[in-house]
C-alpha cells in the first residue's frame, strides 16, 4: 500500500483498514509494508493517537 499524501485521508483509509481487516496497528504495517513511525508521526501532528482498546486513531 502507498500512503496517501493528505494526512486526513491517511486517517480514513487506515482506520478503514483497521477496521475491516487487521486487529491491530502492526498487523496492518507488516502486512501493508508501510512504516509505523511515519504513520504514527503524521497522524500524531493532527492530533490523533493510536488507541489499541479500539483498534483505531482516536482524536487526543
């Protein structure tokens, strides 16, 4: 998977992901082959936080 270049459809397309297919964040990295530091970094600079109890990034 390429990571989106807009950081809020970053967040939809992997909390969709998340959501639909893979129980945790490093599921999804590993399997997708995308870094979890970028991820995290970018969606971190919006504000979001990954939430493991959700399996998703919730607003901080």
């Amino acid at each position: 998977m390429s990571l989106p270049a807009d950081d809020f459809i970053l967040l939809s397309v992997v909390n969709t992901k998340l959501r639909d297919e893979y129980s945790s964040l490093e599921e999804l990295c590993y399997n997708e082959g995308v870094s979890l530091k970028e991820i995290c970094g970018r969606l971190n600079a919006l504000g979001y936080e990954y939430a493991p109890e959700y399996n998703a990034f919730k607003r901080v």
